[in-house]
C-alpha cells in the first residue's frame, strides 16, 4: 500500500515558495498545482507527476510506522519564512515568546496577587484590568 508523504511534500514546497500576499485559498490551490506538474523522475528519468515523488511503500506488520496526523501546534519557522525569523521564535507585544519546550511562568494580578497566563488581559479571580 502506498502513502502520501504530505509532511515532506510541504516543507519542500514551503521551501521554494513564498507565501507573500497568500491566502490559504491560493497557497493550497498552488501547492496542488504544484503536487501535479509534470518531472523528470530520478530513478527512472520519466517524467511523472510530481506527487508520485512523495509516494512511500507502507509495509505491513508489527513494526510499522503509524500514520498518525501530526498535532503538535509549537510555531516552527520553515521555508522561505526562516530567514525572516533567524534562529528566535517572534516577539509578540514586545516580550519574546520561549523557545520550544521552555516552561513558561505565569504572571500575577496586579491587583489581588492571583496567578495569571502571561497573556491575560483581566484577572480571572477579581476582574482587574492588566496592564
């Protein structure tokens, strides 16, 4: 049986294209244009769709590989993005975000002490304002 590879096909797209002024309408409607032009093959030097290129071998047994969707939502710069954010993850309202996998401490109200995300913009237990 044979899986598609889309994890693979999307960061060799991502890395050729960029996404300026995109939607996720036309990105998609691209990417699909492009999963269907026509290559040369590198095994056997036949020009195919491109998608067949992303085409694995699922090999039944025990010690398979699972094709579980990928959920891991941390923000991970790839492509023609990476240079736009070097090494560092962005800064959002002048704080910058940890890195991936750093444990992030809350902060506390300012008016009764309580523990807060760091991005709550009101107490949960007084209703204070934050600044």
């Amino acid at each position: 049986m044979k899986l598609f590879n889309a994890r693979t096909a999307t960061e060799e797209y991502m890395s050729t294209h960029s996404l300026t002024f995109s939607t996720p309408e036309m990105t998609l409607k691209k990417f699909a244009l492009w999963l269907g032009e026509q290559v040369t093959s590198p095994d056997s030097q036949e020009t195919v769709p491109r998608l067949t290129l992303f085409l694995q071998e699922k090999k039944s047994g025990p010690s398979t590989q699972t094709t579980e969707p990928d959920i891991d939502e941390t923000f991970r710069p790839s492509g023609a993005v990476t240079e736009m954010y070097g090494k560092g993850i962005p800064s959002i309202g002048g704080e910058n975000r940890p890195d991936v996998g750093q444990v992030v401490e809350g902060k506390r109200c300012i008016e009764c002490g309580a523990n807060l995300n760091l991005n709550s913009k009101f107490c949960k237990t007084c209703g204070a304002k934050q600044v």
